[in-house]
C-alpha cells in the first residue's frame, strides 16, 4: 500500500500548465524564419522567467528537515535538492538551446534578405548560422550580424555584461563616507563594474550602477532610489529606476501587510516609464493554517495583463507553527 499525498489538492494545481499548449503554425519562407525566430526568442525569455519559480523545490526539503532528523530524511532532503538542481539546469540549458535555434533562423533569413530564398539556399550559410567556422561567411549576410559575444568584445563593440550576472568578481568594497560605500568588480572580459550605495540616515537608499567596457568608455549606467514607509498594517517599499540620462525607466512597488508579526499577504508591482504595470506578484497567507498561494501576472501583447505562474503551498507540518494534526495519527494502532 502506498504512501498517502495530503497535498494532492496542492500537487493538482502546482503542476496544471495550459500554457504548454501549441503555438500558432509558421509558414517556411523568410518571412516565416524571422517568426519562427521571434517565437524562439519569446520561449527563451519565458523559461528563463519561470526558473525563477524553481525556488521552493530547492528551500522546501531545507525547510521541512531542520534540526536533528532521521537517517532516512536527511536522504530523501539531500534528493530532493539535488533532483530541483538538475531541473533548474535542465531548464537553463533548454533556454539557451531554444534561444539558438531562434537566432540560427534569424541568421538564415538575414542572410537570402529579400532575395529569392529557394535558389539562394545553401547548406554552408546554414552550417554558419549554427556557429561551423570551417565554411565561408554569406556573402548577403549584413555585418552586423553573426558575431558571438566575445568576438564583438575583441572588436570594440558594446555588448556589456549585464550588471547582475554571475560572471562578476567582486575586487574591493570601499567606504567613502559614513553613509557610502563604492563596491567595484570585474569580469573576464574587461569590464569593470562599480557599484555606489548611499544610505542617509532616515532616508532613501540611492545605488548607482556603472558598466565600463574593455577600453574603460562608460558602457550603462542605472540609478535605484528605495525608500519605505510605514502605513497602518502595511509596509510599503518603492524603488525607482533612473537611467544614465536621469530620466525614469521603470518603478517597482512592494507591499507586505502583517498581522502582529505574521505577514499575511505580500503584492509587488513593476512598472514601466510611463507608470504601466508590466508584471504583478501577489502572495497571500492564511493566518491559521499558514497555507500560502503565490499568483504571477505579466502583461501580454495586447496590454492585458494575465496570470502567468500560481504556486500554492500546502499547511504547515509538525515542527512548524500552526502546524495541523500530525499526518502519522491516522496509522497509529493503539492511539
């Protein structure tokens, strides 16, 4: 007799996806590549979004095994880590795989442009397309175009690393003054990071992000002020985005409401320049049972915005607050 599931309504609901249903067809002609490319690259964007989501599969087993447990639990705990590890990179590496193909079609259809693409067809300009050094380069193919990363760094061109990527090597953290601090990193292409956070006491936190390139030219440069406020039960968070031209790119909004020292419910908005909201997360609590349900919408092409992602988890079990009866009771023999 198997193992009884006291989340199955949870499991139900975490694992319904009808956003895996089919896309619309693409036609195989240029027109239908640049699609198909387009398509690809939205599918990249999209699952790299959604391992965000990955979190708990890797937090939970830590959090359910805490302290001194069993034998047979600190196996199935290290299991379960190592299984939400595998799938986080399984879907890192589908992303990128999803994101070549995408750009190996584009290339193919940069390269014929508007000519005649059936007689123009060439195996070596799609051998080129999926990165084979060994054939020549189209002749129709724009300059611009097909060259990798590194290979536009060595050329001088501004393709700088994002400021959030894993890539930097954090070199010193340096006080300027009481309330400033200069952080400054390096990557193996070059770059230079600098990172200067100003904290004033009682007000809001300003962080200024610099990119420099290779040859030491300024490549970004953004500014977040965040500030927080307290109203009622609810602490509020807003932080603002400034690119290098002092105007403002985006905003985002976060309100946690608590009971005593309980949160119950926590809502982040991210919105564009003009105040639009583009993505919305809302978690909520329940103040008993500790049950949470944590809904993602994002706005889609036609401005609406739709829910994206929604993960619910179950009560809280033996060893944690408000934790409900233990699910042992019912195998228990003599009481």
């Amino acid at each position: 007799m198997g193992a009884d599931n006291p989340y199955a309504d949870q499991t139900a609901k975490n694992t319904s996806a009808p956003w895996l249903g089919g896309g619309p067809a693409v036609d195989v002609d240029l027109d239908g590549l640049r699609e198909y490319a387009t398509l690809m690259t939205n599918q990249q964007i999209d699952i790299a979004s959604r391992a965000g989501y990955l979190g708990p599969l890797s937090q939970g087993p830590g959090q359910a095994f805490t302290g001194e447990v069993l034998g047979e639990a600190d196996a199935v705990r290290a299991r379960l880590v190592a299984n939400a590890g595998e799938l986080t990179v399984y879907l890192q590496k589908l992303a990128e795989s999803v994101g070549n193909i995408g750009s190996a079609a584009r290339t193919v259809a940069d390269s014929y442009r508007s000519g005649d693409a059936t007689s123009a067809a060439s195996l070596n300009d799609v051998l080129f397309a999926y990165g084979d050094k060994s054939v020549p380069r189209p002749d129709e193919l724009p300059a611009g175009i097909g060259q990798t990363y590194q290979e536009r760094q060595m050329a001088g061109g501004s393709a700088s690393l994002p400021a959030d990527s894993p890539q930097w090597r954090i070199t010193s953290t340096t006080p300027i003054s009481a309330y400033q601090t200069l952080e400054t990193a390096t990557a193996p292409s070059g770059e230079r990071r600098e990172v200067m956070t100003f904290t004033p006491p009682g007000g809001a936190v300003t962080t200024t992000t610099t990119i420099f390139g290779a040859g030491g030219e300024v490549a970004s440069s953004v500014t977040t002020r965040t500030s927080t406020r307290i109203t009622g039960n609810t602490e509020i968070t807003v932080a603002e985005q400034f690119g290098a031209d002092g105007k403002q790119t985006g905003t985002t909004e976060t309100r946690t409401r608590y009971d005593g020292e309980q949160v119950t419910g926590r809502s982040t908005e991210v919105r564009d320049a003009g105040g639009e909201t583009v993505r919305r997360t809302v978690e909520t609590t329940d103040a008993t049972t500790r049950e949470q349900v944590t809904v993602t919408s994002e706005r889609n092409e036609k401005g609406e915005i739709v829910e994206k992602n929604r993960v619910v988890t179950g009560i809280a079990t033996t060893g944690r607050e408000f934790a409900g009866p233990p699910i042992a009771d019912k195998y228990r023999v003599n009481g």
